[in-house]
C-alpha cells in the first residue's frame, strides 16, 4: 500500500463528509476531546492544551503507508458543515492486511446515527479502496454506544477480554469485532 493511495482522502455518506482535519478545525476537534466523558472508555484522562495541540498537529497530516500508522477524518455535516467527530483507521498488520477501525464523536451529536454511517463509510473505504483483508474494532465492555455501532454494522464479536486494561486503578474489559473484506463486500449486495 503506498500512501499515495491515501492523499487527501474525501469520503462521503448521505449526510456526511469525512475527510482530513484542517486547521480551522481545531476548536471543534478540542471541544470533544477535552472531555471526560469522551475519555471514559479510552482508558486515559483528556489532554492537555499543549498535547492537544501537538496531537492535532500529527492529525491533520493523515499517512496509510506501513504498519503502525494511523490516520484520523474528521466527520462533518453536509447540512452545516459541523465536525461532529472523527474516525481512524489503523494499518495494524501489513503482512496480514489487517486495520483496526476507531471512532470519536462529540456527545451533542450523539443519537443522530453519525458514528454507524461515518463507521460503516471507513470500513468500506478500507477494504474497497486499501485492500484491507480485515478490520477489527477493540471496545470498553461497558461502553454499550460503541458496542452498538459494530453490531449494527455486522462486525462479528471476536473475543472477550477481562481485565485487560487498567486505568485509575480500575479494571476494564475488552471486546474485540470483526469482519474479513469478503463478508462485508457480500452483504452491500
């Protein structure tokens, strides 16, 4: 896969554009991920102003090219062109053509069906378009918005972590779903 592929990548749903964070962006970007009910399930405390910024900085230039690398769209409205959230897709395995699927999304907009249509728009754009051959999703066992979006979008719940994460001295679960390319191109027909 060659980051050439992923330059400037412009993804759109019926309501929605996912495409990459520009820097005008950045206090919608901030609003969400300053808040503790955002971190909740990322098992780490909201960011700083300093890392914020530094960590936006790294986002806006989005690179699918070898493994470990992530790359993050910023999802915005058709209707108003809010940045609701964001979704990220990481090169988890080059040998196996694997990539994990992530979500962000800021609660005003929660209910809406934002994350399952900007969820679904990646997924696709990952084995359509990157030759993904699976994609899987890591959720907080407790995090029952996450868990709902993957199981509208059929993933297949893999696996079943206890206490596998830990974060404030308290224990977290872990669900781990999944697609191959071949399941999620047979049911769009």
């Amino acid at each position: 896969m060659a980051d050439s592929v992923f330059r400037d990548p412009i993804i759109e749903t019926d309501r929605l554009v996912l495409r990459p964070f520009a820097p005008e962006d950045f206090p919608a970007y901030a609003a969400y991920h300053v808040r503790t009910d955002v971190y909740r399930y990322l098992y780490a405390s909201p960011p700083d102003r300093e890392t914020l910024q530094r960590q936006y900085t790294a986002v806006i230039r989005p690179v699918f090219a070898k493994e470990g690398d992530v790359f993050k769209l910023a999802v915005v409205t058709k209707d108003g062109g809010q940045v609701v959230g964001e979704v990220l897709l990481k090169f988890a395995n080059e040998n196996a053509l694997q990539g994990e699927v992530g979500y962000i999304f800021d609660p005003t907009y929660a209910g809406k069906g934002f994350a399952t249509e900007a969820t679904k728009a990646i997924i696709d754009y990952g084995f359509r378009h990157l030759g993904l051959h699976r994609i899987f999703a890591r959720l907080d066992t407790a995090n029952t918005g996450s868990i709902g979006v993957v199981e509208r979008l059929k993933l297949r719940r893999e696996a079943h972590f206890l206490q596998n994460d830990r974060f404030s001295g308290i224990w977290g679960d872990e669900f781990v779903y999944a697609i191959l390319s071949h399941e999620w191109t047979s049911r769009e027909r």
